[in-house]
C-alpha cells in the first residue's frame, strides 16, 4: 500500500507539473520544491545513519521539514522555485545519463555529476533570466520523469528503495540492466515534449510574479 501511494502521487504531482507547471506556478512551484527537498533530506538521512529509504522516522521527518522549507522559500521567493526546479532538471539529466553510461555510477562519481548538473542548470536559470522559458522546460521534464516512475512505482516494477537514487536512475537502471522495455524511456521524452508544447501555446495565459503582476513573456 506504501509504494502504491508513493507512486500515484508522484504521478499526479508530475501530470500537474508536466502540463500545467507555468499557468499554475504559484501552487506547482512550491508543491515541486517540496517534493525535491523532501527527497533530499530523506536521503541525506540515509547516508548519515546507512539506513533504507524512508525506513525510518528520521528519514520521514528530515524529508518533512527541508520540504516545507524548499516549499516555504519558493512560495515566498518565486525565482528561487524557479533556480530549485531547474537544478532539478540538471539533476535529473546528469545522474540518468551517467547510469546509462556506467553501470553502476554510486558514490562520490554519482553525488559530484549530479551536484555540478543541478549547479550549470540552476546557474543558467540566474543567468538567462528567462523564468517562463526555463519553467516550462524543467517542469515538463522533471513532470515526465516523475510520472514514469510513479506508474512504475506502483506497477512494481521500481520499488521504494530504487527511488533513494533518483527517479531518472530508477528509471534507467529498470530499462537498461532488469530487462524493463525501452517504452519506458520514450514515453518519458515523449511526455516531456507534450508537456513542453501544451505550456508554451497557453503561456499567453500565464501570470508571473514580477514587481507588477504582468503576463508571461519567454523573452
């Protein structure tokens, strides 16, 4: 029943994020934000006591409290939602490259590849200033990946411990080395890029939270 929850809810969270993370930035950013930083105190938790994942209360608490923090400083501080999601992007795009790549990528090699993705992603976001554009793209991809692994977190196919990688290596470690399909993957990219296409023809419909509230420019 656990896993089966995990996973309808990163599902639902990713749909959300997926189709809707520009015109509904102001609820998805923060619920995003969290997610992310839920995910990393829950596993910051793992690798200082060598615990499972979400195996204990300390785990689940960690994961509670950065969350609403991540949750707290993006509802609060709009671009900085803006930098967390595209550094999850970064993320997301370096470790599941580097699992397609290497077999087992664990580790110092895992942990520095994807702080430096989460790092160039999360300092383009500052730098390009182009917080419409860079939501779009990072909520569609982050969305897809997440309702990848929610369907296949409540198939079975991923478990709860798998996720403690990441979504984007549970997905690849399924597909590449346990036998899963490739349909996998190319429903995740094939997501993403719906997702991507159905935010940018309603971005006209979007609102940002400047110093005035005006509609969303990509340039």
């Amino acid at each position: 029943m656990e896993q089966i929850l995990i996973g309808l809810c990163l599902a639902a969270i990713g749909v959300l994020l997926c189709f809707f993370g520009l015109r509904l930035w102001f609820i998805l950013l923060p619920v995003a934000a969290g997610v992310i930083g839920f995910y990393i105190g829950a596993r910051f938790i793992q690798e200082l006591f060598g615990t499972g994942f979400l195996s204990t209360a300390a785990s689940w608490l960690a994961g509670i409290v950065l969350g609403f923090g991540f949750a707290f400083m993006s509802w609060f501080l709009w671009y900085a939602g803006v930098v967390i999601l595209a550094g999850a992007f970064g993320a997301i795009l370096a470790s599941g490259l580097l699992h397609a790549l290497f077999e087992q990528p664990w580790g110092w090699a895992l942990l520095v590849v994807t702080v430096i993705g989460a790092v160039v992603c999360g300092a383009l976001a500052i730098v390009l200033h182009l917080p419409s554009s860079i939501v779009v793209v990072a909520a569609a991809f982050v969305g897809a990946a997440l309702v990848v692994a929610g369907v296949m977190t409540m198939l079975g196919t991923v478990t709860i411990g798998e996720l403690a990688n990441g979504v984007a290596i549970a997905v690849v470690d399924e597909v590449k080395y346990q036998g899963s399909s490739w349909l996998w993957v190319l429903g995740w990219l094939a997501l993403a890029l719906v997702g991507a296409l159905f935010q940018f023809q309603s971005i006209a419909q979007a609102r940002l939270p400047e110093a005035r509230w005006v509609r969303a420019q990509t340039i």
